[in-house]
C-alpha cells in the first residue's frame, strides 16, 4: 500500500494511540503519523498539516464534547474523511456518528486484525461501519445543522460555556474583550435558537455520548 499516507490520530490516551499506531504501521508500510490528544491541538494540527488523508477521532477527547466535536470538524473539513474510533458500541451511537458524516466507525474493543481490516477498507476509499450497527433512528440533524453554522471561535465559546466558565473567564482565555464574548454569545443564541446559555449547555449535552 502506498506510503505517502497522513494520518492523523486524535485521541487522548497514550496506550490506545500507541496501539493504534502499531496497527497503522502494520497496515501501511510507512505512513506519515501524527497525532492530538486535544480538540484545541487537533484544530491546530489541522491549521498546519496540508490535506491529512485521515481522521481517527475519540469523541470524548477533551473539547470535543461528544457528537458536537465531529459535527464541527466535519462542517470545517468537509473533504476530510473522518472515522471514528470509540469505546461506545452501541448502534444508537454509530448511527449518529454515520448521519453526522463520519466515514467510518471502529469500535476500541476491535483487535489488531480487526483494526488494521477497517483501516485498509475505509483508506481504499469504502467507509467502514460494524456489520448490523446501524439502526433507522432518526438522528437530530436539525441539530447538528446549528451546530455546524458556528464559527470556530463561536464552537470554541460554547465549549467554554459548557464547562462553567463565565464571559469574563471566556474573555481572558481567548485573550479577548468581555464585549467582543458578549458579541459572541449574541450570535450562538441566535444560531442555535435558544434564549441564554443554560438552555445553549443543555442543547450542546444532548449531542453528547459515553463515548
């Protein structure tokens, strides 16, 4: 298989990317790893890194928020193949991950043999999901479409807002005036329909999962 492959591989713990990095390895002969333990250093990763191949992503590394992190990055990098790789099986949630435009979704409990089958599927260009884990659900897409319309800084904001941080505290983390958050959080409300930031949190945990 070709060698000129990047991959990114965002996850935040070690022992898991070092497996995934030993399958990776097994797969394709040579390819370009890197790798984030963060939603904030895979943003940055992806600022500087020109056309990465692949995504693997957690959706519960810091930041990411649940369904809300892959919701963003898919709306940012929409050619960007993206497969998520988690703890949580249940078909509810790879039917999320797949209406949320995942290329693929590989369960952590997968084995080497398992990992490096999907791996060589999905970088063949067919998306890769667990046979049977797909269910008719109809996943909160209107939802998503809100979440996508943010702005990075915005999507950034809202994860701020989420974790208890007030416009003040926002303001200082960004480096930015308490007005120009206030400014921010005008535009949030707006897009995602609601009125203050208790009901913005509550919509932002329903994207969620155990991930």
């Amino acid at each position: 298989m070709d060698s000129t492959y990047t991959i990114i591989i965002a996850d935040d713990h070690p022992l898991f990317r070092n497996a995934l990095f030993q399958s990776i390895h097994m797969a394709i002969s040579g390819a370009n790893l890197l790798e984030a333990d963060s939603l904030e250093a895979l943003l940055a990763l992806l600022g500087k890194e020109s056309d990465p191949d692949l995504l693997l992503l957690d959706l519960k590394m810091p930041g990411a928020n649940g369904m809300s992190g892959l919701i963003h990055l898919r709306a940012e990098y929409p050619d960007l193949p993206i497969v998520v790789v988690s703890a949580s099986e249940e078909p509810s949630v790879v039917t999320q991950v797949k209406s949320h435009g995942a290329f693929g979704f590989i369960p952590k409990s997968s084995d080497m043999r398992e990992l490096i089958s999907a791996l060589n599927q999905v970088l063949n260009g067919e998306p890769f999901f667990p046979e049977g884990s797909i269910t008719n659900n109809a996943a909160c897409n209107d939802l998503a479409e809100k979440i996508a319309s943010l702005t990075p800084q915005q999507y950034k904001v809202l994860g701020m807002l989420s974790d208890g941080l007030l416009n003040k505290q926002i303001a200082y983390e960004l480096n930015v005036s308490e007005a120009t958050i206030k400014a921010h959080m005008t535009a949030i409300f707006r897009k995602l329909g609601v009125k203050n930031r208790t009901q913005a949190v509550i919509l932002l945990q329903q994207l969620e999962t155990d991930a």
